[in-house]
C-alpha cells in the first residue's frame, strides 16, 4: 500500500480544510468513523430528519478522485434536502478517512469496502450516487439493499480519455501549484464559459501541495460488471466532460449495463459541483421506479 500525502504535515493541513468546511456547512450534520476493511472510513449523514427512515431510501454519495464529502457540499445539500444522505471518504482519496491506498485491483477491493460500509449504515433500501472514481467503485459494489445506481462520468467502465489540453493544465499544476493554475485544470473539468468556485481553486492548490494523486483505475472485470446489471443504473456524463465525453461511455455502458447514457448539457466532468438538481432529479426518478 501506498500513502496519499506527502508528509505528515501535508496530512494535518488537508484534515484541517475538510474539518473547517463541514464545521461551517449549515446543513444540519453529524459525522462518524467505521473501522472498514480499507482502514479508517470517514461518514457524513445529513437529511436524517426527512421522512420514516425505516421507509425512506437512503442515498449514499461516494466521491471521485481527488474529492471527499467536504469539496462535494453543493450535491450534499441538494441530495439531503430530499433524503437521507451519507457522504464516504474513499481512504487512499484526500479527505478524512484512511490514508493508505489499496494496491492491484483497486476497484473490486473499493467494492468490497463499500458493502462493507452499506451493510453499517444504510441497512435498508439504498441508493448510490458515484462520481468518476466513486462510479467505479459503486459498480464493484452489490448488496441485497442497493435499489439502484446513480453513475455520474463513471470510472470502470472503459478508460479516461486524456487530452494534450488537460496534461497542458495538469503538469503545471502538479510541478508548481498556484491559485492560478488550480483554476485553469478546473476550467478543463467544467463546462465552456463557467468559473470554477473560489472553495475547489483553494481545495485543488492544496491537493497538489500535499498529495501524490492517484492514476484512474482501469474498466472492472466483464464478470463483475453483469453482476451490476441486478439492480437499475443511471449512467450520465457532461455534455463536455474531456475524461470520459458522451461518445466514449456510450458503446461501454450499452453493451455491459443495457442503458443509454444521459447527457447534461452545457456540464464539464464536475456535473455534481455545475448541475446537483439534475442528479436529484435522476434519483428522484430511479427511486420512483423502484420504490
């Protein structure tokens, strides 16, 4: 296994910044620690409060590369104001759960530890909405109680495309990071004409000082995917996603998981920061169907 920071100082200061900005989100929250397979394992709950929880779905957000339930506040609000929501740092991802990263076969053993954790929080009937990396792992992930799949740009089901245009924003940022240069890759992840927000400039400059980011990992084994097939997924992606576009998730997500791809118009590769509504409609829909 390998370790996510840089040093023990880069660790403290990430912790700081997700600990601040869960201290100042108004939603009413609590947090909690499982001890998981994975190590340390970091929980949001908000939305608690909406509806009889021996009734209501739960919706469990699991968050892409380089993100945790901190930096992905605006689809945690939106989600929560509809159901109860809990929100999982990915350990070996920056954020508050356990640093060290699971070495071969990452996705399938991401997978395991999400059952892990469903079977401890969300007993009941269970959403997952997974972005990029997250998507991925909700993919590896089957337990009786997950009603459906809400897969946002998801990873495992074919690789990332990578552009000259993101490696020219990417290296830069990796070698001398700045507000500046935090900015210009986040303007490659969000759709044309739209500033990246004054919090996620400030979380990427301090990713790249204090964490070896992670490669993206490779599709899920054929098998693994006709499992997922058992309950509904949702597939969607930006309209200008540059790591996986409409055209690249089509074929994959047609021929493994049987659906068409939902495209957001107008979105870049962060749908969740740009579009939460269009995520809670997707819910809202899969959840009708199912409930």
């Amino acid at each position: 296994m390998t370790t996510t920071y840089r040093s023990a100082a880069a660790h403290r200061d990430v912790e700081r910044w997700c600990t601040d900005r869960l201290a100042r989100w108004p939603v009413s929250h609590r947090t909690m620690a499982l001890t998981t397979c994975a190590g340390r394992t970091h929980v949001v709950a908000a939305g608690e409060e909406t509806g009889p929880q021996q009734l209501t779905p739960r919706v469990v957000a699991v968050p892409g590369t380089n993100f945790n339930a901190a930096a992905s506040l605006p689809l945690l609000t939106a989600l929560a104001a509809r159901w109860p929501t809990y929100a999982v740092d990915v350990p070996g991802q920056p954020g508050l759960s356990s640093a060290e990263r699971p070495g071969q076969h990452r996705l399938v053993r991401y997978g395991q530890w999400l059952q892990e954790v469903l079977d401890e929080i969300s007993p009941g009937p269970t959403v997952v909405v997974g972005h990029s990396l997250g998507g991925g792992i909700a993919l590896a992930c089957d337990v009786p109680q997950l009603i459906g799949r809400v897969l946002v740009s998801p990873a495992g089901l074919t690789r990332l495309k990578v552009t000259g245009r993101v490696l020219a924003a990417t290296l830069p940022w990796l070698a001398r990071p700045t507000e500046a240069r935090s900015a210009t890759l986040l303007r490659q992840m969000h759709g044309p004409n739209r500033q990246p927000s004054a919090e996620l400039v400030t979380w990427m400059n301090l990713l790249a000082r204090s964490c070896r980011s992670s490669l993206a990992p490779a599709p899920l084994p054929d098998a693994t995917l006709a499992r997922s097939r058992r309950v509904t997924n949702v597939v969607a992606t930006g309209e200008h996603d540059v790591f996986l576009p409409p055209s690249r998730l089509t074929s994959p997500a047609s021929r493994h998981l049987g659906v068409v791809v939902d495209t957001v118009p107008d979105a870049g590769h962060l749908v969740v920061e740009e579009h939460p509504e269009t995520i809670v409609t997707m819910v809202a829909a899969l959840i009708g169907t199912d409930s």
